[in-house]
C-alpha cells in the first residue's frame, strides 16, 4: 500500500511543491535585501540634503551628485505635522491631474515603510519626514513567486483534468468492451436455443409451453442485442414512446408481485388498460430506451419490496418529452443522490451497480437527452425524470 503511494504523479506533485516553496523562501531573501538596501540609499539621500541645508558654504558637488543620481525610489517630504513639501520620482502628470495623487501614495508609503527624520530646530520642534516607496523591482520580486505558483497550480489542475479525462475514457472503453464479449458470448447460447425450440415445435409438446420458451429465447436475443451496442452509436428512428414505455410496463407488471399497482399517464388521458389513439414520436433507439425504462422500474420494485405504487407520467412540451418514473418505495438517502449513477455504486446486497450508470449514459451521451433524479423522500418514494429532445 505504502509502495503504491509513491508513484510518479506523488513525485512530480513533490518535486513542484519543494520548487514552488524553494523559489519563495529565496524570493523572500532577495526582497527583504532589496529593502534594505533602498532604505540605505534613502538614508544617504537624506543624509545629503541635510548637509546642503545645514552647510551652504561647503562643496556641494559630492551632495548633489548623490541626491540627483536617485531616480528609482519614489519619496515624499513633509513637515512634522505630515503636510508635504515636495516629492520625487512620483508620476507628475497624475500629480497634476489629481491633486490628491500625493496624499494617496504619502498614506501607502506610511504604511509600507517608517519615515526617516531629519531634525531642524529643537525649539520650536522643526523637521521633515521622509517617507518613501519601494522600487517596481522589488514589487516583482515580491509578487514574482506567487505568479509561479498560481502558474504551477495551473499546470497541475489541467495535468489530473487531462488524466481524469483518460481515465475515464478508459473506463468508458472497458465497459463497453465487456458489454460486447456479453453480448457475443451469449450469441452462440442463443442461436442453439432457438434450434432446440423448433425442434420442441415438432414434438408433442403443450404449444404454450414452447410459446413461453420462445419468448425467453426472444429475451435473450433482445439483451445481447442491447449489450451489443454499448460503445457504437446507436441508430436513432422515429417511435411512439408511448407504445415503447407501455409494452415495457406490461413485460414488467407481468413480473411483478400482485401488490404492486402500475400506472400510467400520458398527455393525452390514456392510461396502462387503454390504447393510446395519439402516439407521441421521438428519435430514440428502441432497444436501449427499453433498457433504461426497465432499469428504472426494475429498481423502483427493489425500493418498494413487493408493496406500492409505480407511475409512470409523460408530459408532451413544445421542444421536449417528459417522462417521470414515481414510485412509493423507501427513497434515497440525500448524502446518495448524487452516488447513484456512479458506475459501482449500490444499496443492494446483490447487483454491480451499473443500471442507472448504464441508463444515464444511454440517454444522455447516445439519446443528447438528459437523466436526473427529480425529487426522493426517505420513507415516500423517488421520482426519476428522463428529458427527450423532440
């Protein structure tokens, strides 16, 4: 288990961190240098002008010299009450537009950095403060390994994307691999059923019995035909999606214990006992719409345990078909909702979790429809809606 931890995604992962972390501690060194080293200049610049202002008869080249040559750190200088004198190396045309430029940077200097003091008078008390600002480079110093980082993070966002994506994708391609080897595995089986069949035909057999084996032969047909086409793009026809859902009820009801009630609603008044006088068309594949209605009620009848109520509601929009799978089962825990179409996910004790995954994929990947769980009550029952495009 320890092994597995220490891949070569853990590694690269470390290696950034120790990269990203090693930059901004060095970073960090040169900023507090850079600091210190404009706060020496600034000292020596007002060194400089104190010694203009208090020996006008001295050499001032080596003063002037050191006062002109200072032409990156932005100071401000004001009285001893904070009222500004003068500044230099400030942006002059915002000065002058915005006169209270000079006030907006002398309150920003404060707080980044303590003023230098040059006494004038002891009584009265005289002085000017210096404050100052910082250079861009030490800005860039600063807010460097932050770029870096929010770069490498980036970097590391698209990189567990990308191999999510792959994963997925693998995964995808596995299942429908599996599905396929089902559904040609059961191909043989099948096709010696069948000939067992029409040889009991010619038997003395009872005809109903050979009718009802038929049928289960035809079962078997339909679900290899439906495993067979996981992972192709299936063909789209125009069908009733009334008669698809009420044939599918009835295989279901026909299977289900006596204290389970269908019911079936559609657009027009109709229900599962009367015939539909106005189909509803849409574009769906007949074998894997089937599929996933049967997955919907088959797990409806797991959620009630033999006693309820299944409703099956469609409602005809403008640009859509709406179809509502109800029944008056046990529900869904909320921490679950968004776990029950996850390939692996189940409550029951027996099954691999893959129906609702399966029919979700089916509607929404070959149908471009959609499959979401609508509303569920512990206690009182879960409604799923499927959402067909006309």
């Amino acid at each position: 288990m320890i092994r597995s931890m220490f891949n070569w995604r853990v590694l690269l992962a470390a290696v950034a961190i120790v990269i990203v972390s090693a930059t901004i501690f060095y970073s960090q060194y040169l900023a507090r240098k850079i600091a210190a080293d404009e706060r020496q200049k600034v000292t020596l610049w007002v060194a400089a002008s104190k010694s203009i202002l208090s020996n006008p008869g001295m050499d001032l080249t080596l003063p002037n010299l050191i006062r002109n040559g200072q032409t990156s750190i932005p100071i401000i200088e004001t009285t001893e009450k904070d009222s500004i004198t003068g500044y230099i190396n400030l942006d002059s045309a915002k000065a002058a537009e915005n006169k209270s430029y000079a006030e907006h940077m002398l309150r920003k200097f404060k707080a980044e950095n303590a003023p230098l003091i040059m006494k004038l008078s002891d009584t009265p008390y005289i002085a000017n403060r210096y404050y100052y600002g910082h250079t861009p480079l030490l800005d860039e110093v600063r807010y460097y390994p932050l770029v870096q980082l929010f770069i490498v993070a980036l970097f590391i966002f698209f990189t567990l994307y990308s191999i999510s994506i792959r994963n997925k994708a693998t995964t995808n391609q596995l299942w429908a691999g599996m599905a396929k080897e089902t559904a040609h595995q059961l191909g043989t089986p099948v096709s010696s059923l069948e000939g067992w069949v029409e040889m009991l035909r010619e038997s003395d057999l009872d005809p109903r019995t050979v009718q009802e084996i038929q049928k289960d032969v035809d079962r078997l047909k339909l679900v290899s035909d439906r495993f067979g086409k996981i992972g192709s793009k299936p063909q789209l026809e125009e069908k009733d999606v009334i008669g698809q859902i009420r044939n599918m009820m009835e295989y279901i009801r026909k299977r289900a214990a006596g204290k389970v009630q269908f019911n079936f609603q559609t657009p027009t008044g109709g229900n599962l006992s009367t015939a539909e006088t106005q189909p509803l068309f849409a574009h769906i594949s007949g074998p894997l719409f089937d599929w996933v209605i049967e997955n919907l009620l088959k797990n409806a009848l797991d959620a009630m345990e033999g006693q309820g109520s299944i409703t099956v509601t469609l409602f005809n929009l403008d640009k859509e078909i709406l179809i509502d799978v109800t029944d008056t089962g046990k529900g869904i825990a909320p921490r679950n909702i968004q776990k029950v179409f996850k390939p692996g996910f189940t409550t029951k004790k027996r099954g691999w979790g893959l129906g609702l995954s399966l029919s979700k994929r089916i509607i929404e990947q070959y149908h471009q429809g959609q499959l979401y769980v609508r509303q569920s009550e512990l206690g009182r029952g879960t409604t799923f809606r499927i959402v067909l495009n006309k």
